[in-house]
C-alpha cells in the first residue's frame, strides 16, 4: 500500500499542471494573432509608399500618351489634360488619386477612349491568376517530392544526376526557356499548341515553362532541409530511443524542414507573378502581363499604375500567408520577432 500510495499522482499537482499548460497555451494563441495583427497593419504604409512612388514615378518620367511624331495643337492638348486632371498641380492631383483608389476606382485608360482600367482588367485578371496557380501548384507539388527523393537518397547517382538539373533549369531565363520548349514540342513533335489559352493544350507550355525554375529551386531547398535536419543530434536521440525511420520523419524532420521552403513560398508567388509578363507576352496569352507590356509601350500610365497596383497587393498577401503559415506551425518564431 506505501509503494501504491508513493506512486500514484497528486491530485493537486496534477490540476496546476494542466493548468499552467492551459495558460501556456493561451498566452501562445494570443502572441500569434497580436503578430499576425501586426502583419497587417504594416500592410497598409507599404500599400501607401508604392502608391506614392508609382505615381511620382509616371508623373515624371519622360513622355507621355499624347506625345507623338506630330504633336498635337495646344488647344486641343491642353482639353486632354484638363479632361484627365492633369492641369492640375501634382500635390493636387496625387490627392485625387489616393482618393480614387481608396473608393476603388482606378481611373479611365489614357490611350483607350471609352474604357476604364477596372474595365480592362476585368477579363485579364482571372486568365492572369489561373496561369500563377497551376505554375505554383506544379512548382510547389513537384519540387518538394523531388527534394524529399533526393534526400532520401543524397549522396547517389540518382541525386546527383537531378541537382546537375536543377542548376540548369535555374541558370536558364523563362525568355529562353520558353522558345526551346516551343521549338521541340509545338514545331518538332507537335504535341501541342503554342498560343493562346483557349484548350488544355494551351496551358501545358506556359505553366511548365513558368514552373520550370521554381520546381528546380524547391527541389534542391527542400532536398538541402531534410539532409540538414537528418544529421541534427535529436534525430540521432529519437532513433537511440526506438522509433521508426517513418516516425521520425513525420514528427521531427518534416515539420522542421519544411519550414524553410514554406518561407521560400513567398519569394515563389512573387517571382511567379513576376514571370507572368514574359510568359503571357510568349505564348500570346490575354493576361494583366500583355495588357502591362501594351501599356508600357502606348504610355497608358493609369493602366501601368493599376495593373502594379494589383500584383503589389498579390504579392504581399502571398508573403503574409507563407509568414503565417510558418508561424501556424511553429509559435515559437512569432516569440522571437521583435516587435
């Protein structure tokens, strides 16, 4: 009866430990989403100092849309510039566009008559963001099974083999990637089609040469993780204590090494987003990256402003979602941010 008595737990320290888990627990809950608070709010001076720059930066940037071999006459230019607000003084006019994005107008196109900017876009943006979801989708999906392959089998043929790939594949641009993907599959073997975005043949060549590099770049990041989080010393400890090969992946090496290619993921949208310009101008794709590229050649600045202003926001909600996510799966981090 004295062994069962020594042995068996305290009522009392039970309850004050759990309870002392409770609190840990809350204050943690309560640390991630003062963080994630905070995240949001730095959104809002960076939406402002973008608007800020890019404004400025098309105001006086030499030329303009009404500015050709032939000039126009003063009285009609100057009934152009008064229709669009730009007699105006700049502080002036950079107060009225703050106000017109802050209402969600971004203003009427300067070299379409007829046709606002929320206009043009509309029909743009759903081609644009289903291009970047399935490029990172392929990116993310092939990439981070090709990294666990190769740590899994580091060191061999096979690995290697795949990271003298991956370096290719990161070394050559989406310009030229793109041209060589078309001149084997579209003029030599003639499996698919190279231009438009009608058909799922369509698809194949842009998502794979927008995907190309990324897939090879979470590849050798995820391969690179999970070789380094197999060599730490409490994978050593977790199998000296008798746990499988299997649960030690699960419990200890994955959820810490993916948490480097999470924070990568951010830097993935973004570069994804970036690479919808030349892709869509490639392949002759109806997206906010040819509409971009028309604009910048017809000085469409209102059309330049909204579509920047647009993949700026991707961007950063992309970002803030990996931050998140990272987070989302070890607390621990948003402790060490300072505030």
């Amino acid at each position: 009866m004295n062994a069962i008595a020594l042995y068996t737990p305290n009522p009392v320290l039970v309850h004050e430990k759990n309870a002392v888990g409770f609190w840990n627990k809350m204050l943690t809950v309560s640390t991630m989403y003062s963080y994630a608070l905070r995240r949001i709010l730095a959104i809002i001076p960076m939406g402002v100092l973008v608007l800020t720059f890019t404004f400025f930066m098309l105001r006086y940037v030499p030329g303009g849309p009404y500015d050709g071999e032939r000039e126009l006459p003063r009285e009609a230019r100057a009934e152009i510039m008064s229709y669009y607000d730009r007699d105006k003084p700049v502080l002036s006019q950079y107060v009225h566009y703050l106000g017109r994005i802050v209402r969600g107008d971004l203003g009427p196109s300067y070299c379409q008559v007829g046709w606002s900017v929320r206009e043009l876009m509309a029909g743009r943006v759903g081609v644009s963001l289903e291009l970047g979801f399935y490029a990172l989708t392929l990116a993310m999906s092939v990439g981070c099974i090709l990294g666990l392959f190769q740590a899994a089998n580091y060191g061999k043929f096979c690995d290697r083999w795949l990271a003298g790939t991956e370096v290719l594949l990161i070394c050559v641009p989406t310009f030229v990637l793109g041209p060589l993907l078309c001149y084997v599959f579209v003029f030599h073997l003639r499996w698919f089609s190279a231009f438009g975005w009608s058909d799922w043949k369509n698809k194949i060549l842009p998502v794979t040469t927008l995907s190309l590099q990324y897939v090879a770049f979470l590849g050798r990041l995820t391969r690179q993780s999970m070789h380094d989080q197999s060599s730490q010393l409490y994978v050593r400890s977790a199998r000296a204590k008798g746990l499988t090969q299997g649960q030690i992946f699960r419990r200890h090496i994955f959820p810490n090494g993916i948490s480097p290619v999470i924070a990568y993921l951010g830097s993935t949208c973004a570069g994804v987003l970036g690479g919808t310009f030349i892709v869509e101008n490639l392949f002759n794709i109806p997206g906010l990256g040819r509409l971009f590229i028309q604009a910048i050649t017809n000085r469409d600045y209102t059309v330049i402003s909204g579509i920047l202003l647009i993949y700026v926001a991707l961007i950063v909600v992309c970002n803030l979602v990996s931050d998140l996510v990272i987070v989302a799966i070890d607390p621990r981090l948003c402790l060490r941010i300072p505030r």
